[in-house]
C-alpha cells in the first residue's frame, strides 16, 4: 500500500499557485532543495511527471494536472480535521483594506481560502481609494492594506506589477472624439497619470464626469459617453479594452503592493499575506498558471 504525504502535495500545489520552486519555498518556510526533492518524491511514489520541464515558463504534465485536483481536495480535508479536532484555533479580526477596483476576482478567493483555514478569524475588508487606505493604515484604522501606484513607499512589498488599458463601451466610439471625454473618480490615483500621457501626446481632453461613484463611471461609459482606465484584468464585463491602435497614449504601468504592521511572529496574518501573494502572482501571470 502506497500513501500520499499531505506536506508533498502541499508544496505540489504551492509550485503550482506561485509559479515555481523559489517563491513555494518562501511561502512554505522551506529551502528550494527541500520542495524540489518533495516534488521528486511525489514523482517517484506515483510513478509519473508532474512538470513538463521542456519550455521557459512552469506547465503541467497531464498527469500533474488530475492530481491538482486531488491535491487540492486532499488538502482541504486534512485541514478541515486539523481544525476540527484540535485546540489550537485563531481568534480575533483582521483589518484589510483593499481598493475597490481591484476587489475582484483575487479577494473573494483569498477570502475563502483564509476562512477555511482561520474560521475563527474575522476579515474586516474595507474597500475604498488607495489615498484613502493609505491615511487610515498611518492612523492604525487598517493593520494591512493593498493600493495601486506607480511607485512604493518604504516598509511597502510588491505584489505584482500589470498595465493600465483604456476601456469603453463595445463599439462605442468616444475615444475618437476630440477633446477626449473622461470619465473618473475624485480620488482616482489613475488620473494623474492618464491626464499626463494625454497632456504629453498633444491630445486634448475634457472631464465628462467626476464622481465617487463606481457605478456613475460605469454607466457613463457604458453609454460611450466618455472612456476611463483601468489595471488590465479588473475590467467591468459590461466594459472593454479599447483597441485604438495607436490613437491613444500607453498608459503607465501599476503597482500592486501590501503593507502591513505585522510582526514576524503573527501566524494569522503571515498567512493571510501569504494568500494575497499567491493570488496576485497567479493573477500577473494568467497565461503561465492557464498552460499549467
């Protein structure tokens, strides 16, 4: 009789989400050797290749790929009794503040994954402007925090890095229009940078509308009335990326990084960070995690 190590299938699906050995290990607290001889160790017990190792980027043998699955609920369970059965359960309530427009699709996962493993543990999520966050995270009205930049202040983490595209209604042709019609939040730490690539391109533009609300800016461009920008992957599905070959500016890229006061003893938050990691990387890195 052959038995799965639950630890090898952990560092399994951590490759997987992380995109390779090196960031696994972090998350893991083990040394690259030590994953990569648990990945040779769940090769030789099931007698088969998990990774194709022929190209650059981590993809999945089809083998590797029905054992994810497995993996994944095997994990799950085991963590499931371990809370269950024992008495060494969190308590207590974490603050994190996260811009609205990159709540989706990453928290909600995170969220998930967080509460199965803490459920003890009350997520406080606060949403609003990254300006916003980053005043009460100085107050101490939020321990852990997420914003959009372009640049990071100190004690910050990059998470990941994704481009700013222009959107608009489908088919619409507001970004033809001279001057530009914009539409954008009062706090929108975009707006700068959008109006200083228009500014340097020599193309006019005019504020359509200027609000604090989401749902303002979406009906407005909806109606192609006006066009907006947003980080590649949060995109509105009543919204798209505009192909104006050219018409209008590139935008700059965007930061996506994690504060935090937490110490290096916090258990709870460590992996709450952890989480929010793993959920970013795989984000900046759609098409690898997919060849997977």
């Amino acid at each position: 009789m052959r038995n799965l190590d639950i630890s090898t299938l952990r560092s399994f699906v951590a490759v997987v989400d992380s995109g390779g050995v090196t960031r696994a290990a972090g998350f893991l607290h083990l040394t690259q050797s030590a994953v990569s001889m648990q990945l040779k160790r769940l090769e030789e017990v099931l007698d088969i290749t998990l990774f194709d190792r022929s190209g650059r980027s981590l993809a999945l043998t089809s083998a590797g790929e029905h054992l994810l699955v497995y993996a994944r609920r095997m994990i799950d369970l085991n963590d499931e009794v371990m809370r269950r059965l024992t008495d060494t359960s969190f308590e207590g309530e974490i603050r994190l503040g996260v811009p609205h427009d990159i709540v989706y699709p990453a928290i909600p996962r995170v969220l998930k994954v967080f509460h199965a493993a803490f459920p003890r543990v009350k997520v406080h999520l606060i949403s609003s402007n990254t300006k916003a966050l980053k005043e009460a995270y100085a107050k101490g009205a939020c321990e852990t925090i997420l914003t959009t930049e372009i640049g990071m202040d100190a004690g910050g983490e990059e998470l990941c890095v994704k481009p700013l595209n222009w959107i608009g209604a489908p088919g619409g042709s507001a970004w033809r229009q001279r001057p530009l019609k914009l539409a954008f939040g009062r706090q929108c730490t975009f707006r700068p940078s959008v109006i200083a690539s228009l500014d340097e391109a020599n193309i006019p533009w005019e504020l359509q509308i200027e609000t604090d609300s989401d749902r303002t800016i979406e009906a407005t461009v909806s109606a192609d009335l006006a066009v907006h920008a947003v980080i590649e992957g949060t995109e509105p599905p009543h919204l798209v990326r505009i192909d104006h070959n050219g018409s209008l500016p590139a935008l700059p890229d965007q930061r996506i990084n994690l504060y935090s006061n937490a110490t290096e003893t916090d258990e709870v938050r460590a992996a709450l960070h952890g989480y929010l990691r793993q959920a970013f990387f795989a984000a900046d890195n759609t098409v690898q995690l997919r060849r997977a």
